[in-house]
C-alpha cells in the first residue's frame, strides 16, 4: 500500500499519474485537503482521505496498513515559523511511522546537507530529513536544486515584457543547478514501486545544465523566438515584494535567507554534479515542453 501526500501539487499530480500507470503499483491512497482538484479517473481508483497530512488523525488513518510514504511539505505563505511549520507536519509522520509500522519513505527534500546554513526553508527542509531518519525507517531524500517550474510564475512577464526576475546580490552571475518536476515524479515512483532498498540516503537530482540565468534567458529565447532577459533583483527589495503580495514576514524572511544562501554558498552551483539517472530533463527540453506552452497559449 502506497501513500501520496500533495497528490493535487505539481510534484504529487505527476508521481500519482505514474503510479496508476504501473500495473505493479497495488492499491493506492492519497490525503487530499480538496479532492474535487483530484481527476475524475484517478478518483475512481484510488482511496481518497480529505485533510491536511500534518492532521494526526487523517495521516494515521491514510497510513494503516501502508508500508510507503510519499512526504512533501506543502508551502504555506502565511506561516508564522518555517521551521515550526515544517515541524507540524513533520512529527505526525514520525509518530505514523512508530505507530503504524511504515517501511519505507520517499520525501522531497533539496540539495545542501552540511554545507546550507541560516538558508530558511532549505535548513527546514534539511531539519525534517533528519527527524524523519531519527525514527530508523528506509529513507530516501529527493534532492533537487532550483526547480525549472519556479519560472512558471513569471509566465507573464516573459509574454509581456520579454523579462524573467532572479533574486541576489551578487554582482556576477553564478551557474544555477535545475531540475524539472517530472524528473522528480520519476524518481519517486520507481523508489516507491522497489521493495529491495533499505537504509538511509539523499538521491540527488541535478540536471544537465550548467547555466548562468543569463544563459537560461538564452535557451528562453531561442525556445520562444523572440528576445527575453533576465534581470537582477536585490535581496532585500525581493523580501520586500514578497511581504507586498501576502507573504508573513516570517516566510518572507526565509525566502531572502535561502536566496542568499544559494548566493554566498554555493550549493545550487557549477560544483553540483549532474546526475541524469535521476536528472536527464535538459532546461532547453523542459521550455520547449512546458514553458512555451505557458507562455504563448
């Protein structure tokens, strides 16, 4: 029996389509906090708890019987701790696993164990691997860098005026490591349909490319025909936008201290090597597939 957590978020809704196509998969649940945004398909074959995963009473109840576990914390913009809101959702599940004898955990998680320091929602991120592993369960961490679908966002400013945002204070740009999401469903569902691997391991997921934003803004152009650049936001004025759209101050916060992690650190860069077992989805491959569409209709 296999559990899905997000089933209806970008990652969930990819990893759940895979597994209903594995004639191997067996019986599958998912916790929902809207079931309607399920397809109507999958709704019909599948076990649907509705809540939220960080609900001790619907995680267990999804978990009974159930020997895996996809985890991924969903984002909240509102929250007022990162780390107390990663941790919400993070002791239902180690108290499931205790409880209800779960073998085996799939979590998303991302690259920069023993190198990320005050980096927001990335040290959260990397908190919840080890409580999770704390518990002895087979645990695998999927580790991606900056994730391609980020650019999804700025569909429209790539339309309208030809321009995507990154923030940093750096002033030379850095390569930036990516990943796609449909690499990461991937990933996820072959860990999820073995039953041979045990122990406790980070699975990182970096992709083919090497490139700086403005090399990404390249690739963009050549995708879309037409010119696109990329343009620099300081980190602070980037904070500041995010408290303009809604964003607690907390979240707001963590999202500069990841970015500027990332920045000073390094652990999204040139020195993450590609891993295309886990990674092949080229950024050219992924705009092509995904952006264009977004961006042209």
């Amino acid at each position: 029996m296999i559990v899905v957590t997000t089933p209806t978020g970008q990652i969930g809704r990819q990893l759940l389509d895979r597994l209903l196509d594995a004639p191997d998969a067996g019986p599958l649940r998912v916790i929902a906090r809207d079931p309607a945004r399920l397809a109507p398909a999958a709704r019909d074959r599948i076990e649907v708890f509705q809540g939220s995963h960080s609900d001790p009473d619907v995680l267990g109840a999804a978990c009974a019987d159930a020997d895996r576990v996809f985890w991924l914390v969903p984002p909240s913009p509102v929250t007022d701790s990162v780390a107390g809101h990663f941790r919400a959702f993070t002791e239902p599940l180690c108290e499931v696993i205790e409880a209800r004898g779960v073998q085996r955990v799939v979590a998303v998680s991302t690259l920069g164990r023993k190198v990320a320091e005050n980096a927001g929602q990335i040290s959260a991120s990397l908190a919840m691997d080890e409580q999770i592993m704390a518990t002895g369960v087979h645990y695998r961490a999927l580790c991606p860098p900056f994730l391609m679908e980020n650019l999804l966002g700025q569909a429209p400013s790539i339309r309208d005026s030809g321009v995507f945002r990154m923030a940093s204070d750096t002033a030379h740009a850095h390569v930036l490591r990516t990943c796609a999401t449909a690499d990461i469903a991937a990933t996820a569902a072959r860990l999820l349909l073995a039953d041979s691997w045990t122990g406790q391991e980070d699975v990182p997921l970096v992709g083919p490319d090497a490139l700086t934003p403005e090399g990404m803004a390249e690739v963009v152009s050549l995708v879309l025909g037409r010119p696109v650049r990329t343009e620099r936001v300081g980190i602070e004025d980037y904070r500041r936008a995010l408290l303009g759209r809604g964003a607690s101050e907390a979240v707001a916060q963590g999202m500069a201290d990841m970015t500027r992690a990332i920045d000073e650190q390094g652990f999204y860069g040139a020195a993450a090597p590609s891993t295309p077992e886990t990674a092949p989805t080229a950024f050219r491959q992924w705009c092509e597939e995904v952006l264009k569409p977004a961006v042209l209709g």
